[in-house]
C-alpha cells in the first residue's frame, strides 16, 4: 500500500463484541430518508400516512431476504461449500433486483388487501425507492466493494474526486473504478427527474416505470465496468440482461396500457 493511505474503518462503532458496520447504518438511513420522501407525497395525494409505513415494515425485511437468496443463488458455488456465511449480509452481498423483485411483489399484495391501486402506490413510492439506492451505494463504499476495473490514481485525480474517496478506491496495491459512485450520481439525478416528473402529470404508473427505465440504463452500463458482476455465462452479466428485460418490459407494459385505456387516470388524480 502507497505510504500515507488508509482505508476507511467499516465498523462504525464498536460495542464490546458487536460491531455496527457503516454498511448497515448507510442502508438504514437510504431506506429512512426514501420513507420520508414517499410519506410526504401519500399525504399529499390523500393517502393515510401510516400507508407506506404499514408497506415498508413488510416490504423492507422480504426485500432484502429477497436480495441475499438471489446473490447465493447466483454465487451457489461459493456458498455451497461456505454455507455458514449466507446469513451474513452485513459483510455485503445483496443484490438490487433481487430487493426489487421482492418489494415489488409485496407492494403488489399490500395493495390488493389493503384495496389501493397499485400503479399509485408505486408512482408514490418511484422517487424514494431510486433515493434509497442513490444513498445505499455508499454502503458498498466503506466495504471497498462493487468497484470496476483497474486504473491509475492521476485518472481519478482528473474527475476531481475528494482525497478519502480516491484513498477508498486504493485496494491491494491498485486503484480502482469508483462505479458505486458512478450509480449513486447517476440515482440521484434520475429522483430530480422523477420529482420534476410529477408536475408533468404522467399518466398512472408511467412515473414507476420510467424509474426502472432510468434505473436498468444506469445499471447496464455502470455493471460494465464492474469487477464483481454475477455472471450467467461465461460472458453474460446478469445485471446487464436483467437491465435490458426490464427495459424493453416497461416500454412494452406503458404502450400496452395506452392502448388498452387502463392508464387513462393521471398521477395528480385522486
């Protein structure tokens, strides 16, 4: 290691034997500030408050069972000879279309019980999810994992990153692509163009779908540079496919309702 460089510590706080990591209190507080965001906007297109209070202590908890069953599964050869080590989720390991695939399902549930149209629920719910991630990103930071490829400390110096990140990316002897930046950048612009989106007054679930548009674009071309992808192939990197499915879905399902009259209702109507 180049004199003078540091890693970042990832336990936050150390309590006797626990230890609270960095990783868990970025997730945390993704998923608190998203709740505030989408709670604010419930109350103002006449949701009950506790509406996505209720969702997320079921949606939060399946989504990341969901996330971690779809790393192992994707990474099976490993865990199958370390299989005291899937429960460790704090060490990192969660994969997001994994988190989605679960939240989405459960939203879909909490919706038919609760007898609230789903498509509103997730155009509520679109900004806060993707600032969630924005913010989660800097989760796999601190574990100085989900970086790219290699490259020299005077490239990362020329995009004017602060020293601590640049310092972050430095990792057994070489430098590394800072991607988890690149997504959190790329997150954080998509929520300014959801929340602009808003006054546009899209049709119902149009907002949610244009999130996972905005979200697989990103994700295709940030997973390129990644050293860790989970693989289908031998060549096929399954954020990459997944990306490209969900676009051309979401395309398909907001054509598919414009012409079958189901998104008639606007994101402002009650």
């Amino acid at each position: 290691m180049e004199e003078g460089i540091r890693a970042l510590d990832p336990v936050a706080i150390h309590l006797g034997p626990l230890e609270v990591r960095w990783y868990g209190l970025i997730i945390g507080t993704g998923v608190l500030l998203a709740l505030w965001l989408v709670v604010r906007e419930a109350d103002r297109r006449g949701l009950a408050k506790d509406t996505f209070i209720d969702l997320i202590l079921f949606a939060v908890p399946i989504a990341i069972l969901c996330a971690r069953i779809y790393y192992v599964i994707f990474q099976w050869d490993y865990y199958s000879k370390h299989p005291s080590e899937i429960l460790q989720v704090w060490e990192g390991g969660i994969a997001i279309h994994g988190a989605l695939i679960g939240s989405v399902a459960t939203a879909y549930v909490f919706s038919r019980v609760k007898n609230l149209s789903f498509w509103k629920l997730a155009d509520i719910a679109a900004p806060g999810i993707l600032l969630g991630q924005a913010i989660g990103r800097w989760g796999n930071f601190m574990n100085q994992e989900a970086h790219g490829g290699e490259v020299s400390r005077g490239f990362l110096e020329n995009l004017h990153l602060p020293d601590f990140i640049i310092n972050q990316m430095y990792i057994d002897g070489t430098y590394y692509h800072p991607t988890f930046l690149y997504e959190s950048l790329w997150n954080f612009a998509g929520v300014v163009i959801l929340l602009l989106l808003r006054r546009v007054n899209l049709r119902r679930g149009e907002l949610f779908l244009t999130y996972v548009i905005w979200y697989s674009i990103g994700r295709f071309f940030i997973e390129g540079l990644r050293t860790d992808s989970l693989m289908l192939t031998e060549y096929l990197r399954i954020a990459q496919v997944i990306s490209i499915v969900l676009i051309v879905v979401s395309l398909a399902i907001i054509v598919f309702r414009r012409i079958r009259g189901y998104s008639d209702k606007r994101y402002l109507e009650e």
